[in-house]
C-alpha cells in the first residue's frame, strides 16, 4: 500500500510538552544539586565556627586541669573560676550551650553525668542555675544513639572534634560538637560539648529554594510565551477554532439554522496547513456540512410525515363527526377548552411535574381523537332523537372500550408515540368520574389519566353550551354553574376551577367556533 507523505510541518504540541518536562527535570537537578551544596556549605560553615569555640573552651579547661577535677570528682576552688571564664566564652559567641559530661560507669550509658555547664548572664537574670559536677543527667536528655557515640569516644581516647546533628521537638534541628577530656595522666575523664543552633539552615534553605524557583517560573514563563507566539496562528488557533466549532455544532444538533451558521463559521476559517491541523479540520468541515444536510433531510421527512399523522388524526375525527348529525365543531371546542385547562393548570402550579410542553402538545394534538370509537356505534343508535333505551346506552358505552382498542392498534403499528399515548387515555376515560361512578373501569380520582380528566370537563362543557335535538345550548352562566355543581364528584376540582377563571378565553372560543350561541355575553 503506497503511504501518502504529508507536506509541511507536524503538529509540535508534543515538543512543547517535552520542552516543558526538559525545563522542570533540567530545574529538578538544579534545585537538588545546589540544596545539597548549598546545605553541606551552611552545614560547613556552622561547624567551623562551633569547633572554633569548641577548641576555645577547651584551652580553658586544660589550663584549669579539668581533666583532674573530672577524675577525683573534686571540685577546688579554681573550678568556679573556669566556669566564670567558660560563661565569657558562651556570652560572646552565638552557640547555645556550653558543657560537660562524664560517664560515672565507662560501660553504662545510662551513668552520664554533668561535669560542668555555663550560663550568660541573661540566663542567670531569668532564673538560669549552674549545673555542678556530679549531677547525673535526667533521662532523655540525650538519645541512646548519642550517648553509645560519645561512650566510644571516650572508651578510645579520641582527640580530634567531632560533630552529631541532633533533632528534638522542644529545639528543633541543632548541631552537636565535642571533645574528649583527658587529665594530667592522658587518661579520658569526660567529654566537653557546644550546642549550636542551625535551625536558620532550613530558613536560608527555604529562601534559596524561593529565589531558585522563581528564576525557573519567570525563564519557563518567558519560553512559553515565545512559543506561544511562534505557534499560535499555525497549531493554537486552528485546532482551538475547529473544536470550539465542533462543540457548537454538536450543541446545537436539532436546531437547523444554528448548526447551519456554525458551518458556515467554520468554513470563514479556511485553514490551508499541509499538516494534520489541516486534515483535521477538513475533515471536521465536511462531517459537519454533511450532518447539517442529513439532519436537515430527516427534518424535512419529519414534518411531512408528522403533517400526514395530524391530517389522518383530524380525518379521522372529522368522520366520526360527520356520522354524529348533533356535534358540530365539537372536535375545535374540545381541543380549545383541553387547551384552555391545561395552560390553566401550569399556570397555577397544578400537576407540574406532568405538565412538561411536551405532554400539553400531546394532549392538545390528540384531544380530536377523543370520540373515535363512536365509530363503530350504529346510525340508529348514534343519531337517536329520542332518549336512549338501557340496552342502547350500553352500546353507546362501548365507544370508550372500542376507543381504546382501536389507538391501541396504532399504537402497535407505530410503536407507541407519546401523543396516542394520551389519544388512548382520552378516547378510553373521558367518561370515568371523579367519584368512580363513571365507565368503563370505574376509575376514581387521580388514578383517572389527567387528560382525560381534562377532556371530561371539556367535552361536558361542551355539550352544555350547544344545541342538541333533544334540547337548547345553556346559557353560558348556566353551563359554568353546572360544571360546578360537578366539582369533586363528577370533576376533577382543580380542572374545573382553572375553566371558571378562564371565562374571557372560553368566551372567544364560543364567539370563533359557535356563532349561533346567544349567551357569550353574559
């Protein structure tokens, strides 16, 4: 298979995700690498200046034979001396403590005890107290690890400082330098120590990191911009224009005219890239304009199909009426007066959660099919002038039952749109009544379909207000009256009180669709 070669450039968004990773793993080293130098050259320099003061206390107390003190555990008059001189030293130096220790036991760590420790004068003037020789150290002043250290030190006569990190809750980070103490003989009698604060590393740490991190922001900042700009009219604008594009487009699905603008946006575009900036929205471009087409064809076969049904629904309904010779426009009234109540109902709050836009068009749309099973019902029995005997009131009945089966036929046929849905409730209940005394089923209150409780107060009402052969339209005073009389026993109570606030829109349907009837006025 021959491989099309693409021309141009590729898309450089990976590149620029790699070039941003380079800069933060190039930054990573950086920040790691000069943390540490930066940290052993603080760490350095702390240690030089503690072993400084270190070794000048030590001076102090081989001029005082310390060593000797420590051994005899005496402590002659000179020892006050040397402490005096010792708190000189902590006074003007920065370290925090200045003592020191022996073991009373060489082999129990447990055995350290305090040889000698100072105080500044500050100290003192707070309350500080001198620590003298033999006091043994509490517990936890120092850890285990420590101790086992300074043990081995004295054990082998070490003569060089040496230098611990020590870390406690109540000081937080502090470096800890020592020396053994050894007496006229050269024998180790103890250990002198300094403690000095280097808590103020993580703070210098802290500010380097600081200083290093918004160098890399600022230099990573201005990288991106330059690329930004050099890439912005041949990658960013294209794909974010096709797929904001692609969005609206997919948003507005059933909206013809705007999917039709969003095409026509897309192609003011016209991106020319040889690259996969300009397959893609190639390709984007004639999925839309061909999905804007398809769409606009199912649209089109839509609505004529949709014009077919509501002609056949009204055809039918005209021929159910043409047979009627007492029900002139009554399928017009009805669906005016269903029409009337539903809106009545929505605006009040009634049955919201039923009354989508929706259900109120299916309701409205099929109210003509209310009475087609009439139908079947015979001449002689449907355009009887006298009153109906009990055997033809129950056929009469039957208009409701074969109503019913007859939607539910093109139900099957259609596979159940929503608007014969209601069709089938209308044609099959609009006779059932509030208190269950009604037919077919004896439905009682809410367990009665809505819009055939609807269609109940219309159909009534309708009735009420037109001539029939065996008696004269109500006046409409009368006919509302009536209607109420109804409410809670034959009629839904909500239905009929939005159809009694709804007098001047009942008016107009009398005044379009009944000309003949003398009463609107009232």
């Amino acid at each position: 298979m021959k491989i099309k070669k693409r021309k141009g450039l590729s898309i450089k968004i990976v590149v620029a995700l790699y070039s941003v990773i380079a800069i933060c793993v190039l930054t990573a080293v950086v920040v790691f690498g000069g943390y540490r130098l930066f940290e052993k050259n603080v760490k350095n320099n702390y240690e030089k200046y503690a072993e400084t003061v270190l070794n000048y206390a030590y001076t102090v107390t081989s001029d005082h034979a310390f060593g000797d003190m420590i051994a005899a555990r005496e402590m002659p008059d000179e020892y006050e001396t040397m402490r005096e001189d010792l708190n000189t030293i902590k006074e003007n130096s920065e370290i925090e403590y200045l003592y020191a220790i022996y073991f009373d036991d060489i082999n129990d760590i447990h055995s350290l005890t305090y040889a000698i420790n100072t105080k500044t004068s500050e100290e003192l003037a707070n309350g500080g107290k001198y620590t003298y020789l033999g006091t043994i150290c509490e517990p936890g002043s120092f850890e285990d690890d420590t101790i086992r250290i300074l043990q081995d030190a004295v054990r082998s006569g070490k003569t060089d400082s040496a230098f611990l990190d020590g870390y406690s809750d109540e000081y937080g980070h502090m470096l800890n330098g020592y020396k053994v103490i050894f007496d006229s003989d050269g024998n180790p009698a103890g250990l002198l120590c300094v403690e000095i604060d280097i808590n103020n590393i993580s703070l210098e740490l802290n500010r380097y990191i600081r200083s290093i991190l918004i160098f890399v922001v600022l230099f990573t900042a201005v990288i991106i911009v330059i690329y930004i700009a050099k890439t912005e009219h041949s990658i960013i604008y294209p794909i974010t224009g096709v797929t904001d594009a692609a969005k609206d487009f997919i948003q507005n699905i059933g909206d013809q005219d705007a999917m039709d603008e969003s095409v026509r946006k897309l192609g003011l575009m016209n991106i020319r890239s040889n690259n996969e900036v300009g397959e893609l929205y190639k390709t984007v471009s004639k999925m839309e304009t061909d999905m804007a087409k398809q769409l606009r064809d199912i649209r089109q076969y839509n609505e004529e199909i949709l014009m077919m049904q509501n002609g056949l629904m009204v055809l039918l309904a005209d021929m159910v009426e043409i047979r009627d010779s007492d029900t002139g426009a009554h399928i017009q009234k009805t669906a005016a007066y269903v029409k009337i109540i539903l809106e009545g109902l929505r605006r009040k709050g009634y049955y919201k959660d039923l009354l989508t836009p929706q259900y109120i068009e299916n309701v409205i749309k099929s109210a003509p099919l209310h009475d087609v099973g009439k139908i079947i019902i015979p001449d002689e029995v449907l355009n009887k002038t006298e009153k109906l005997t009990d055997e033809e009131y129950e056929i009469m009945k039957t208009h409701t039952t074969s109503g019913k089966a007859i939607i539910e036929k093109a139900i099957s046929d259609v596979e159940g749109d929503s608007y014969l849905s209601e069709a089938r409730n209308m044609a099959a209940y609009h006779h059932e009544r509030w208190d269950g005394k009604g037919y077919p089923e004896g439905l009682h209150g809410e367990e009665i379909p809505l819009s055939a409780r609807v269609m109940a107060v219309a159909d009534v009402f309708d009735a009420l207000t037109s001539p029939r052969i065996y008696k004269p339209a109500f006046p409409l005073s009368k006919a509302v009256k009536m209607i109420e009389e109804g409410k809670g026993i034959q009629f839904d109570p909500k239905c009929v009180e939005v159809l009694s606030d709804a007098i001047p829109e009942v008016k107009d349907v009398l005044r379009r669709l009944n000309p003949d009837y003398k009463e609107v006025d009232e």
